[in-house]
C-alpha cells in the first residue's frame, strides 16, 4: 500500500535526493519555524513551518534504524527539546511511485509538557 504525504514531501525530498546522506546520518533539510533563524525576507509564515529531517533508505535494517536514531537526535536538537512528528513518509511521483530512497520527516516543536514534572 503506497501513501502520498503531498507535495511539501516531495519538495523536500527532491532537495535531498542530490544531498549526501554520509553513513547513519539523517539531513536536516529544514530547521522547524521557532528555531529557524530570523531573515528579514522569510515569509510572514515562518514561524509555523514544519521542521524536516530526511535519510536514505537504501541500506541495511540496521543501518536505517541508525539513521532514524539519528534523524530523532537532530529533531530533538532542532527544537531544543520535544518535538512531534506531524506527517513522514517516502518521496513519491505523481501516481504513487517512489522517487528515491529517502525517508522525509516533517516535525514541529512542542513544549515541555508541565504537568509530567509536577505529577509524582
């Protein structure tokens, strides 16, 4: 069964399908909104863009679980904390075919939550 997560996915994985993608690394492709840094031409809706982190999944099962490690370990640095995933999947064509190995993650920041530090 074949999911199409849209165009922003297959946007982004196309910028990643001529980047390196060096042992068990994940890209971050894109740094989410609240931690991308401030240009005075971003669009007025930068603060509400997604984060995302790609990796190649054209390798062994524990190569990929190492990539995906990883690609948590630079979601977690991106937002200086919890993030949630918002959508993921492969890059796909028109039609639902595979554009190339890569896994795309789309991710936002969310706070802390609060009420887990205070419950005992």
């Amino acid at each position: 069964m074949t999911r199409t997560y849209g165009a922003a996915v297959l946007a982004a994985g196309l910028l990643a399908s001529s980047a390196c993608f060096p042992g068990n690394s994940a890209y971050l492709a894109q740094a989410p909104g609240p931690s991308a840094q401030a240009d005075t031409n971003a669009p007025v809706n930068q603060q509400q863009l997604p984060g995302v982190v790609e990796y190649d999944t054209e390798a062994s099962p524990n190569q990929i679980a190492k990539r995906r490690a990883d690609a948590y370990k630079k979601m977690t640095q991106a937002c200086h904390g919890p993030y949630k995933i918002e959508n993921e999947g492969p890059v796909l064509l028109d039609g639902g075919r595979d554009a190339s190995p890569t896994w795309v993650i789309h991710f936002a920041c969310a706070a802390p939550d609060s009420t887990a530090s205070s419950q005992h």
